[in-house]
C-alpha cells in the first residue's frame, strides 16, 4: 500500500471524507486523492513522492507558479512581524489601492478571507442598499457556499449531490431561505427579461460568473451580459459579478476588463491572495458606504486584511502586471488546448477545448457548450478513465469532468509539450 492510501484511511477517520473540501475527493473518478507533500513551479509531488505537472494549482490561486521565490520571502517578511493585529496596516491600503487602479469599477474595497464571505457579504449589501431580498443567479455558477447561494451551485455539488428541481442543492439550507433565490439558465437573455418584467421592483441583485468556471469554463454571450447591466439599472437592482475565479486570471483587469461592462459590485478571492485565505468585494462607493462603520449593513472579520495574506497577495499581483504576462500565460494554456484537442482528434475521440487567459475547459463532447444543460451532456465515463491515465503519466486534473483548469505562468512550452504527451498516450489507452 502506498503512503497516499495509508494517509487517507487515517483521514477519513477523524476529517469527513478525509477531505476539508469535497472537491478535493475523488468520487466521482475513483481511487485515493493524492496528499501533497510539496511543490515547485507547475508541479507537486505526492505522499510517495510521486511528481505531477500541476492543472489545478490550488483552484486558480498559484497563477506565479508554487513557491515562488518572490511571494516566498514576502510571505516570510510579513510573519516575523507577527500575522495578525485587529487593527489596520499600511498593507492593507495598498492592497486596495492597487486593486482599485487595476479594475476601476472598485472605488472602494472590502477585505474577507474567503470568496464564500465575499459573495454572502456583497448580497447583503445589495439588499441593504436596495431594500429588496430578491436576487437571481444562473444555473451552474457557484458563489460559494453561503446558504441563499446554494441553489444550482455548479461543480462540487453537481458532482457530489442530488440536486433536484427548484430545491436547495444542499441539505441543511431551508427553502425558506432559498425562495429568495431565482434560478435562470446562464447565457438565457430571455428568461432575465421575462423574470424582470415580472418583478424587476422586488430584485436586489443579479449575481452572475462573466466566465463561468465552476460548470467547467463556459463564457457568457456578450449580449447576455449587456442585458444583465441595462435590465439591473433600468429597475435599481445591483448587478455583482463573482470573479473569484476569473480576477486576475483571465486578464489583469478580470473578465470584466475583456467584456466591457461594469458591474457595481466584483467578487475577488483566489489569485488576489496568491494562496493565502485572502478575499474581497468591492464596487460603487455609494454602495460601499453602506457597509459597517459607515452605513447599517454589518460585515466583519478577526482576521480581515490579515497582514501575510496581504503580502502574498500584493507580491502576487505586482509579478501578474509585469510586462507580458497574460501574454505569455494565455499563449501557453492555448498551446496546451491544441495540443490536447490534437492528440483526442488523432484518437478519434469526440472533444472540445476552450480557454481564456490562464483558465481553461476540455469536454468530451464535439462542441464548446454554452450552459449547464449542454456541459452535463458530456462523455463522464471518458473522462473517468482521461484522468486516471494522465494521473499515472503523472499530470494532475481536476477530478471532475465540471470542473476548469488552471495553469500558471511556470507552465513553459516544455511542459506543456511533456502534457500533450501525455495526453496522446493517455487519449491512445482510452480509445482501446
Ligand atoms: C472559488 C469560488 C468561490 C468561493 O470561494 P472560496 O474561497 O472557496 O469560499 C466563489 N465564487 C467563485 C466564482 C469561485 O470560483
């Protein structure tokens, strides 16, 4: 028995599932999540000390690569000066200040510790602001695991629960809750008309992903979006992206920054905290100012704005504005997808690539889809057996076919010529 089985029985004894997040398991592929022991650049090693190439990097945040050296000694500068105070720094400022020119819908921000508490956090301020309880989300986008967001939620519940018709998708959250939550198709511009014609006077918010990336990575059509803006200023509600995911990942400026439209309220995590539990939301200062100390909408946090986290993140963001960056990462993740895209074609093996920035979707279906409908349409048990074999040659995928993937910019042409290598072996297995 390797060291990864024997870590996980003795995890599953006292960590449900012997995971601290459900989409860390391997359900719905099979076998042992492999316990990360270390990592450099695009690739960890496991338990056996087994090395994978890396396409998750830690959902999104390791966009530098692991370990940076840079992050690393920030990191280690902020702790030896203590890791937290329940009063401001400096840093702090900073980190809102660089994050304010970097996406100019954010006058002012908020700093949490996780992009759940930034979304639950940036709902209620719009229903503080607006007075209404109504918001809608789209089916297939996750905004964390706040109860009123649980509804549709995308990948993690999409693999693990039994998510029927109009009911939370967890267990838990009382429908109580829920039915201030209206649930539409994602991309579906008619279905938001029709549901602001009806009570466009009662909605507080529309929260959406402007690239869904917790369906695997599927891309809001440009008028779907437009009609998401004109239709929440026409009736006062408040329009919140959510790009946890997408902030600093898809571009510098966010999803928001390639689609020309702008929010009131953008959701941040991952990448800005460059791994460390680091979060935010932000938006209109009208809005903003309804927030605690200022305004009557509560929102707090012992450890807000902590100070490592804050140096992580402030290094992580001064390498991601280096000249060429995106660039260059957008370059090497679309190299990856035709690469990928080649080896299933010359398997025969019906499959679709997508990417933006360093972000990217593979489906084992012959076309891009464009809503939750079409991305559950899938070949899963092809997937099943892709990922077991490009774990064993050593390249780590989400284990899930709803979920996207990630690269960073260690992600060179070499390794991602070692993945496609992979992939043609892997695709080869599969075919037989
Ligand atoms: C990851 C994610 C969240 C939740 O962030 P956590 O830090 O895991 O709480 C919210 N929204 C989107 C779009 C995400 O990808």
């Amino acid at each position: 028995m390797g060291q990864n089985e024997v870590l996980f029985e003795r995890a599953q004894k006292v960590i449900p599932g012997g995971v601290n997040s459900p989409v860390r398991a391997f359900r719905q592929v099979g076998g042992v999540p492999r316990f990360v022991s270390k990592a450099s650049g695009p690739y960890f090693w496991d338990a056996d000390n087994k090395r994978y190439i890396d396409l998750i990097m830690s959902w999104g945040p390791m966009i530098a690569g692991h370990a940076h050296p840079e992050i690393v000694e920030a990191v280690q500068k902020a702790a030896a000066t203590s890791f937290s105070f329940g009063a401001p720094t400096e840093g702090e400022i900073e980190l809102a200040e660089r994050i304010c020119s970097l996406m100019p819908s954010i006058e002012q921000i908020r700093m949490v510790s996780s992009g759940t508490e930034a979304t639950m956090s940036a709902l209620r301020l719009a229903r503080g602001y607006t007075g209404r309880d109504l918001i809608v989300k789209f089916e297939g986008c996750y905004h964390g695991h706040a109860d009123s967001l649980l509804v549709k939620a995308g990948s993690g519940l999409l693999t693990f629960a039994d998510s029927t018709q109009n009911a939370p998708s967890s267990s838990g959250v009382p429908q109580d809750v829920v039915k201030h939550t209206l649930v539409l198709p994602y991309n579906d511009t008619a279905a938001l008309e029709a549901i602001f014609q009806k009570q466009g006077d009662q909605i507080a918010a529309v929260i959406l992903e402007p690239i869904a990336g917790n369906m695997n990575l599927i891309k809001a059509k440009p008028e779907f979006l437009a009609a998401a803006r004109k239709l929440t200023s026409q009736h006062g509600a408040v329009l919140i992206y959510d790009e946890v995911m997408t902030g600093f990942r898809v571009a510098l400026g966010g999803a928001q920054s390639l689609q020309g439209i702008t929010p009131d309220l953008t959701c941040l995590g991952k990448v800005m905290g460059g791994g460390m539990p680091m979060a935010a939301f932000g938006g209109k200062k009208e809005i903003m100012s309804k927030l605690a100390p200022l305004g009557a909408v509560y929102q707090a946090g012992t450890l807000s704005g902590n100070p490592v986290a804050v140096a992580a993140g402030l290094k992580t963001l001064e390498i991601v504005a280096r000249e060429g960056f995106y660039e260059c990462l957008a370059g090497q993740t679309q190299k990856l997808m035709s690469g990928l895209k080649m080896a299933a074609d010359q398997a025969s093996i019906p499959f679709a690539v997508d990417s933006v920035g360093g972000m990217f979707g593979f489906y084992f279906t012959s076309a891009v889809p464009t809503s939750f409908a079409e991305v559950t349409q899938s070949n899963i048990e092809a997937f099943k057996h892709f990922f077991h074999a490009m774990l064993d040659e050593g390249v780590y995928l989400a284990p899930s076919a709803y979920e996207a993937g990630f690269t960073s910019i260690t992600h060179d042409n070499a390794v991602v010529d070692q993945i496609v290598k992979a992939a043609q072996k892997s695709f080869q297995k599969i075919q037989k």
